[in-house]
C-alpha cells in the first residue's frame, strides 16, 4: 500500500507530502487536464569522473533519465487525451527530459523563458530557463498568436520562499493555456503552481516531498483563497515575445 504522509485539502486544492512517483501512481487515468512544474533537474556529480580520470559520458544522467522515465510515464497516464504538460528546466537537463518524454506525447518542443534580469556567472550570465511544452494525441490548438519566448522577471532572491521559486504571474500564464480546469504539479516546491490555479480559477493537485516546503505551500495556496484573483482587474505586461524578427 502506498505511504500518503499528508494529504490536506485547501479550497479547490488537493496537496500531498510525499514521494512523486507514489501518489501519481494513486491518481486515476486521465484524471488531469495539465502538468505545470519544476521538477529538481540535478545532474550528477562530476568530480568522481575528475579524481579516477575517467572523461565524462552521457552515461553519467542515467540515474537521473531512469527516474524522469518512471515520472513521464505516470504523467501521460494520468493526463487527459487533450492534456498538456509544461515542465521547467535548463539545457543541460532538457536533453534528458525530452528523451524521457517523447515516447508518451504526440509533440515536444522548448519554449524560453526570459528573466530579463542576468544572474550569476562570468563568461555568458544566466538570463533564461527553458520549459519542456509537451502535447498529447488529442491536445488540439489554442489560438492565441504568442510566441515561443516567455518574458517575465524572476522572483527577487530575497523574496523567495523556494531557491527556485517561479513567479506566479508566469505560471498563471501557462496555467491559463489549458483546455480543461484540474492542473497538477508533481514537484510543488513552495506552492508557486497552486497560488497560480487559484487566481486562475482552476483545481489543483500538488505533491511534494519535504516536510518544510510542504507547510509553505499550504499557507501560500490558503493565503491567496483569501485574496482571490489576482488578475482580473490589473493589467499584466506581455509575458510572450510576438514581435516580428
């Protein structure tokens, strides 16, 4: 039987603390509309291969592309015929990701984000993160015109709750681009996805492992049930590139 730590309901939220790959495996067939996370894209240590002289390989990720092949997996199950799927990451982890996707979607393709804002780093400063944009068989279009390149700032460092914190308008925005109403993020973090489902208007099932963060989501997601949408009345600035080339 499978170990549900927690399960807490929060308006029309359903959060879980424990492992990914367990609770995905309690959720039904096509149960949701959309996948919205950040999964942690660690790679291998290198410094093993350094001290015994080895060169590196590909080999090296296949920890890491066994268990994105088991998440993919039980991600596509769970989704809906028309259901998609959009998973951050970095260019170093998106190979791994898109080998690990493309036998369970009809299309995979990268989209951008731009932070605006460069972050760390000496030769070429880290300014964007890519986001895996899978399709299922049935997905059909939405027609929106917007571009592929997604321009939002990053969450200041000072103010984040997570190390990785994604902001809510960005996500809100992905969220908004599904055709159904229940999104679920597999890797929760601090809750960013679920804030965003609530001031969208949609469902939300929300995993996550550590105790810590866990508790952080629940009062993120409950905080903004108290504070409703957030973006009906404001104006938000274009969060996608359209302009000609």
């Amino acid at each position: 039987m499978v170990n549900l730590r927690e399960h807490v309901r929060i308006g029309g939220a359903s959060l879980y603390r424990g492992d990914c790959l367990d609770v995905l495996k309690t959720l039904d067939d096509g149960m949701i509309d959309a996948v919205v996370t950040d999964p942690p894209y660690f790679l291998p240590a290198t410094h093993y291969s350094t001290r015994t002289g080895n060169a590196r390989s590909l080999s090296d990720l296949g920890i890491l592309e066994h268990y994105f092949a088991n998440v993919f997996r039980e991600v596509r199950r769970a989704l809906d015929s028309r259901g998609v799927a959009y998973v951050f990451c970095d260019g170093q982890s998106y190979p791994v990701f898109f080998v690990t996707a493309y036998p369970h979607f009809k299309a995979c393709r990268p989209l951008v984000w731009d932070k605006q804002t460069a972050f760390n780093g000496y030769w070429w400063r880290h300014q964007h993160e890519l986001i895996l944009f899978c399709e299922s068989e049935e997905s059909g279009a939405m027609p929106t015109g917007d571009g592929d390149v997604l321009r939002c700032r990053a969450v200041k460092i000072d103010d984040r709750e997570h190390l990785a914190e994604k902001p809510v308008e960005l996500l809100a925005s992905l969220v908004k681009k599904t055709h159904g109403e229940l999104i679920c993020d597999p890797f929760m973090g601090s809750g960013s996805t679920g804030v965003a489902c609530v001031h969208a208007g949609r469902r939300f099932i929300g995993i996550e492992k550590d105790p810590a963060y866990f508790q952080i989501a629940c009062r993120r997601i409950e905080e903004a049930y108290g504070k409703g949408s957030l973006f009906e009345s404001v104006e938000q600035p274009a969060l996608f590139a359209t302009e000609d080339p």
